[in-house]
C-alpha cells in the first residue's frame, strides 16, 4: 500500500523505480529511485560525470533504461505504447543544456515551431502566442532577432519560452545557468522561481551550480559517479547538513554561496 502523505507534503506526480542505464554495457544509473512532488522545483545535482543529463533523458524518453520505471501522475511512461508516450510528451517541456535553437530561425519562429508542430493554430495566432511566452521570459520586443544576436542569457531564456510552448505540466531544465555570468545565472534564477509559482509547473533541473541549487531547488537528489545511484537526499540544506558523506560534504561545502528570498 502506498505510505500515507505527511502533513504539508505534496502529492507525487514523478515516480522514478529501479531505474538502470547503461551505454555499450557500461553502467551510468543503477537502481535510481525518487518521488518528485506535484509543484516542486526539483535538482538533480552530483560532480561531473554522475549521469545526471542522462537521468533527465531517461525521464523524457530521450534514452531507455535497461531496468525501472518512469511515472507521472501514476501513469507509467516507460511501458507507455508509442501513441500514449507522445501524448504524455506533449505535457512536457524541455531546455536542453546548450539551448538548441535553430540558428537561422527568429527567437519567435523557435518558439512557434513547437506550436505549429502540436496545434492547430493559424500563422498569426503562432506568432501571437510565441510573442506572449517570450514576453513571459522577459523577452519582448525581441522576436524577429536570431540566437546569435542576443546573449547567452536570452538564448537560455528563449529556450524556456519554447519550452513552455504548450504550457506543459513539467519543466525540464539542463544545466540552465552554465556558462553565464553570475548576475545573469540571478535573474534566470528568478525566473524559473517565478514561472514556477505563476504556472504551477514541477520543475526538473540538473545543476551543479550552488547558488542556484541553494536559491531555487525544493528537493532533489545527489548522483554519484563511482557508485552510479543516488547518495543524498532531500532538499540542497538538507544534504549539507545531514548527509556525513565526504563526497557530499566536499561539494556543498566547495565555495560560498548566497541564498537568497524567492521573489
């Protein structure tokens, strides 16, 4: 029978059981499992190598595991037939690490992609609609540019506003504030905090930043590269403070970090 909820916990809405990957008979995951909450901003973090982009990718279907399951809302999306699989594709939204956005396409016309794709909206009502989730990233008025000419940081930014194309019910975000600066990583931050509480998405993110991880995340799970399972729990504080493991202690503790106040 399933444990009842503690008091203030939030209803599960991913389920990850036994999960194992492998590439070429290499072990990456083995034996992964953890429960994300419905509306949680959820980090899976760990030191280079750990498997944590491959985890996402097992959670969106990117990559099959050899064992486990993937759940959300208790429906499995693992031993999902091919239709049924696309469906539950369309409740996600995913950035990927290095932003893939079509280089010759306006940051208007890689977010219409998705709903022209998905929708049947007229040409006008795409361009619309695209224009309203970059101005919800802070983007407006750049529609008509291309990738390559706005910064690293609107990029990652167009690349949420894509991803939230079709107003999905879960956010996957891989290494979001890589390669930006830090005032930049703050104000994108403050944005998945704040699409996070307008929206009422469950965010996924992979980081190993530690401002971010300590200002943003709910819950996660520390990933270990030697092991290839989980070795922590719990929210980035929690794990700092009582998790004894060196290999935790070592990398929560290996530079100062700023937590600061949800907007």
């Amino acid at each position: 029978m399933p444990s009842a909820k503690k008091p203030g916990e939030r209803e599960p809405h991913i389920e990850v059981r036994g999960l194992h990957v492998a590439y070429d008979g290499r072990d990456i995951l083995r034996d992964v499992a953890f429960t994300v909450g419905r509306g949680d901003v959820f980090a899976v973090t760990g030191g280079s190598g750990s498997g944590k982009s491959t985890l996402l990718r097992a959670m969106v279907g990117l990559v099959e595991p050899e064992e486990g399951e993937v759940t959300y809302a208790g429906q499995s999306f693992t031993n999902a037939e091919r239709r049924e699989r696309a469906r539950m594709l369309r409740r996600f939204g995913v950035l990927y690490q290095r932003g893939a956005l079509w280089s010759e396409r306006t940051l208007a016309e890689n977010v219409g992609l998705v709903l022209e794709e998905f929708t049947p909206l007229a040409p006008a009502e795409v361009r619309e609609l695209a224009a309203l989730k970059l101005a919800l990233v802070g983007l407006s008025g750049f529609e008509d540019y291309l990738p390559n000419e706005v910064s690293g940081g609107m990029q990652k930014r167009a690349g949420i506003a894509r991803a939230m194309a079709l107003d999905p019910e879960v956010l996957f975000l891989d290494e979001p504030s890589a390669g930006l600066d830090p005032i930049t990583s703050r104000h994108l931050d403050d944005l998945i905090l704040a699409l996070s509480s307008s929206l009422g998405a469950t965010v996924v993110v992979v980081s190993h930043e530690l401002d971010s991880l300590f200002t943003i995340a709910d819950n996660g799970v520390f990933l270990d590269s030697e092991t290839q399972t989980i070795l922590a729990r719990g929210s980035p504080q929690d794990m700092l403070e009582h998790c004894p493991l060196e290999k935790v202690q070592s990398f929560f503790r290996r530079g100062p970090t700023e937590v600061r106040p949800r907007p």
